[in-house]
C-alpha cells in the first residue's frame, strides 16, 4: 500500500485536482515561501531566491521518500531518523548564514 506522503510528494496531481485542492497546494507554496523569505529577512538562510531553498528542501524529501518506498517494496526500511537528522543537518549547513 502506496503511504499518502509518499503519493502526495511524488505523484504530479495538478492536472485532476479541484479548485479548492489548486487553492490549499498554492497556499501551501506561498506559506513556504513566506517562511524561507522570513529566513532570509532576519539573516538566518543566505541569500537566494525563496523557491530555490523550497525546490532544494522538496528534493531531498521526496528523494528520501522514493528511497523508502523502494526500500518498503522489498520488506526494508530506508527512511531512519539517523537519516532524517544527516539530512537535516546537511540541508542546514547549505542554507545557513
């Protein structure tokens, strides 16, 4: 069974969604946005373009989530929080002022 995380991250719904879903993805966008654009305001992510750091933060954690999903396939899990936290950790280092 596919988890919804996995399927919202890695599956391209725009096209079938509903004008309400369009609404909650775009204000979902922007919200993200706002926060990364509020990090850069008080100088704590370097400066760049908001969608950039978005678009680097959604690839690792869809990356992450198709790894576990192929590593779910074949009875093993991938997605530990050793993982979580070296990823963490290492996107941090990337943005941080």
């Amino acid at each position: 069974q596919l988890d919804p995380a996995v399927f919202l991250e890695l599956h391209c719904h725009d096209t079938y969604l509903d004008t309400h879903s369009r609404q909650i993805a775009g204000a979902h966008e922007q919200a993200l946005k706002a926060f990364v654009k509020s990090g850069i305001g008080a100088c704590a992510l370097r400066p760049t373009e908001a969608e950039i750091v978005v678009a680097m933060l959604r690839g690792t954690a869809t990356t992450l989530l198709r790894q576990e999903a192929v590593a779910r396939a074949r009875g093993e899990t991938f997605l530990t929080l050793a993982r979580i936290e070296q990823s963490a950790t290492y996107l941090w280092q990337a943005i941080a002022a």
